[in-house]
C-alpha cells in the first residue's frame, strides 16, 4: 500500500511539473511573437504587426496596439478577408440586456469582387415588417424596412469611421421571376436586403441553404414578435416582390427561398439579416 502511495505521489509531482514546464513553454512562444508584433510595429509593418497581435488578443497590451493600427487603417482587418469567411463589423443590440451595451455584429463574406466584400449577417438581428401600411401596393424603393436599414440601423450599427467604408451601392430591383409583379427602380443603398436573384447565387443548392440559408435568431430579435421553431431557426426578408403587389419574397425556417412571398405587413414579422458591401480600397 506504501508502495502504491509513493507511485500515485511521483505520477502526481511528475504531472505537476509536466504542466509547469508546458505553461513556461506557451507563455516564451507568446512573448516572442509578442516582441515580434512590437519589432515590426515599430518598423511601421502594420499588416504584419496586426496579425501578430491579433494571435496574442489578450496578452499584455496587444489589444492596445490592435486599436492603434486598426485606427489608423480600418480596412487592414479585412484586407485578406476571403469568400466564405466570418469577420466581425460594427454593434447591435443582440443578447436582450441593453444594459451592458451592444454586441459586435457577426457577418459571412458572401462574396469578394476586387476591394470590395458582400456581407451577409450571420445572425437574424431583429424582426421587422417589411412594408408597415397594409395591403398597399409597395416595393423595396419606398417600403419601410429599406428606409430603417439604411436610417436607425445604419445609424446605430457603425461608427463614422466604419460608415466611412461602407459605400452606396446601386441594386437592381428585378419583377418577380413566376408572375412578374413590379420590383420597382433600382435604389442607391448603403444597407439592404438581398434579392431573389442574389439568393439563387449564394445560397441555391441544399447545402449552401442550410448552411448560409438557414439563420437562427438573435435573443434580442426574438423578443420582436417573429416565428422561431424549436431550433431558433427564423424566416427573414428578400428584397424582391412576391406574387402580389404588397407582398414580398422571404426565406423559410429551412433556408429556402418563398417566392410567392408573405404581406408585407405580416402579424408575426418577419427576421432582418442586413447586407452591406465594404469598400476596402
């Protein structure tokens, strides 16, 4: 028994310093990349000392440093952003508590064309009708919902420095593809909706609309009188008309495309996921 004692003793200490040993090693690897970040920071490297920094995140002061070059170049963090990618963008109220203040908004680069990113964010942030005036004749050009994306939440989303990178765009607002209800004029927008034809492009096949299709609700947007099944996935706006005037197309709990689409003014409203392009020129 002595024996067994003195054993589970010696593997106890040989553990013990096993992990010592382990967190000396991690913390000289984490302070040469650290030294590094500084070396080339001081070099005026700022693409190399961004991603150095960005390894450490919470060691010593490499936020600081973060803040510093992002300051000074706001597009560097997504300079080598590539299709298919997360990166994070500006703030919106997302867990229900506005008393800790607004979350960092989560989007999927859905597309990379030059200097230019296409995203799409990952979660449904809220829960909006499109169009407020029932059974009126409507289009994304004067629904209410294209105004609040590119007003409210523009607005409280994005600081000016991160507004500065978003450019207007101009979408084409095309008929409904079965029917041919009226899109409207094409629109000059800084936040939209995406649209039946952009919806075939990114997310056409089963797999990518379970995948990019399928959103799942935010805390705060299911406080927003929207359908969430028992998974917390949520049905979310097209821009694109559906079969009647004020109707408009949407996409199902299981991330395929209604085209018919829904009211506009709909009792239970439907998610938001806004999209937005970044200008990283």
């Amino acid at each position: 028994m002595k024996k067994a004692s003195k054993s589970f003793f010696l593997f106890l200490l040989i553990s013990a310093a096993a992990i010592l040993i382990g967190m000396a090693v991690f913390y000289a690897y984490r302070e040469k990349i650290y030294r590094s970040a500084l070396e080339q920071f001081e070099a005026g490297e700022t693409q190399m000392s961004y991603e150095l920094f960005s390894s450490l995140r919470n060691y010593k002061d490499a936020e600081h440093y973060l803040e510093q070059i992002l300051k000074a170049d706001p597009v560097l963090a997504f300079r080598s952003t590539e299709k298919g990618s997360e990166v994070i963008f500006g703030r919106y109220e997302q867990d229900a508590h506005p008393d800790n203040g607004p979350e960092p908004i989560r989007w999927l680069v859905l597309d990379r064309i030059a200097d230019r990113i296409l995203l799409l964010s990952v979660t449904a942030l809220d829960g909006k009708p499109y169009h407020t005036e029932s059974f009126e004749p409507v289009t994304w050009e004067n629904s209410t919902l294209r105004s609040w994306l590119n007003s409210s939440f523009y607005e409280i989303a994005f600081e000016p420095s991160e507004r500065a990178l978003i450019p207007f765009v101009l979408n084409q607002n095309s008929d409904q593809s079965a029917v041919g209800t009226e899109g409207g004029a094409d629109t000059r927008d800084r936040v939209f909706l995406l649209s039946e034809t952009e919806a075939s492009i990114y997310f056409g096949n089963d797999l990518d609309q379970d995948t990019i299709g399928k959103a799942y609700a935010s805390e705060h947007a299911t406080h927003q009188n929207i359908e969430v099944d028992a998974e917390g996935a949520v049905s979310w706006w097209l821009r694109s008309p559906g079969v009647y005037p004020y109707s408009a197309q949407f996409v199902d709990q299981q991330g395929k495309p209604y085209l018919s689409g829904a009211y506009t003014d709909i009792d239970y409203q439907f998610a938001v996921r806004p999209a937005i392009w970044l200008d990283l020129r």
